[in-house]
C-alpha cells in the first residue's frame, strides 16, 4: 500500500502541492487525473523521492519512506516510469532489457509475454523504436525491478491506439495478479478509469475530487475538468 498523508512541496519558493493525501491499496490501481499544470508529475516525483516535501509523509506498507532517497524507494518496491517514453537510445531493445535483469532469461521471457510486440525488436536500437514501442520498454524494463508498486506518468502521451489499449490490458492484468498496485497519472480520461479501480481528480495542487471508476465516473470526471 501506498500513502501520502498531508503532502506539502513544490520547487523553490513556490508551492505546488497544498496537502494532498491519497492512498492505493495492495492489488489496487488508483488515477490522477487532471490538466497540465495540475501538479500530476510533482505529485509522482514526492511518491518517488525526487522532490523533498515541506510537510507531509509517504508510507509504503506502513513504513515512512518520506526521508528515503529514490533508489532506496526503489528498493522498497517502488518502480517508476517518467513521462517521455525514456530508454538508452544507443542500446538495443533486448540490452535495454539486460540492463535491468542481467543473464535472468526467463524475467526477460515474462516481459516479452506481457509486450509481445518487443520480440521482434530485441535487436533493434531503442532510439529507432516509435514512442509507443519505446513506451512499453520502458514500462518493461521498470517491471524488472519486481516493484510492488508500479508508479506511470502520462504513459499514453503521444501514444498510437493501439499501443494505448496494449498498456491498459497490460495494467489491467497486473492488477488482477494481486501482487502490484498501481498508481497512474493521466489526462485520457477513459483510458484511467478504465485502467484503475479508483480516480483522484488533481487541480491546482490539491484533490478536488475523488471516487469509485465505475457507471457515471467519466462523465463526472469530465465535468468536473470542464470548471
């Protein structure tokens, strides 16, 4: 389980986050959701430990983490995958992979049944691989690390359809393992409330909203959006 309790932070002098505090269940999978500016990506970056909090804690299975550099997190179980579409574009795509699971084949195997798409482009340079393929090695070679919370800024941004709906199956599945929760942070709104179980509408650095994704969520989100 992930909680960030009363988070305070921004960069600087200036604020961007004014007590925001959420929770995502074992197994769960929850959104954000909300415009540019919102303070989605501040957000992840104090869950992850790249932004020092004025104020506020974040709990991973109960233990404080808030004083935990990024890759102690990492060794907790949080894994991150930035916006972008981030890979070592020199390498190739079953390097990028190497990287993380060294001579563990069979991890890499998992992978490659999860994005059945990168098998083809193992030997392909990771710079030369359209931003959805990029996207999904990405999101691999981060599920390598074995987290036990996988945290996922805009994974759709700039993404073809069809790539679109390959992640949100593949979240869909994770979560339904019971193993690995999910915290995603998105503008598509009917990709996030189809992908997680709970949303969290972020506006000005606060939640001003928050529910169950189930009948009539998509349409309130948006509303809610359109003020």
């Amino acid at each position: 389980m992930l909680e960030m309790l009363d988070v305070v932070g921004g960069y600087g002098r200036t604020r961007i986050l004014h007590g925001v505090s959420l929770s995502i269940p074992s197994g769960g999978a929850a959104s954000v959701i909300g415009h540019n500016g919102a303070g989605k990506t501040t957000l992840l970056r104090a869950a992850v430990g790249l932004l020092p909090l004025t104020s506020g804690k974040v709990l991973l299975d109960g233990e404080d983490v808030t004083r935990m550099r990024p890759h102690q997190r990492v060794r907790r179980g949080i894994g991150y995958v930035p916006q972008g579409q981030q890979s070592f574009g020199q390498m190739t795509t079953l390097e990028n992979l190497q990287l993380v699971a060294g001579k563990d084949r069979s991890a890499i195997e998992e992978m490659l049944e999860l994005f059945p798409a990168l098998k083809t482009l193992l030997p392909r340079r990771a710079g030369l691989l359209s931003g959805g393929q990029r996207q999904q090695l990405a999101i691999a070679r981060t599920l390598l690390t074995k987290p036990r919370m996988l945290i996922l800024d805009e994974p759709t941004e700039g993404i073809q359809p069809n790539v679109v709906a390959e992640i949100e199956q593949v979240i869909t599945d994770l979560t339904t393992r019971g193993d690995l929760s999910v915290l995603l942070v998105e503008q598509h709104v009917g990709f996030a409330l189809r992908a997680t179980q709970d949303y969290h509408v972020l506006a000005s650095g606060r939640i001003t909203a928050q529910g169950g994704t189930g009948v009539g969520a998509a349409d309130e989100v948006r509303s809610l959006m359109a003020v």
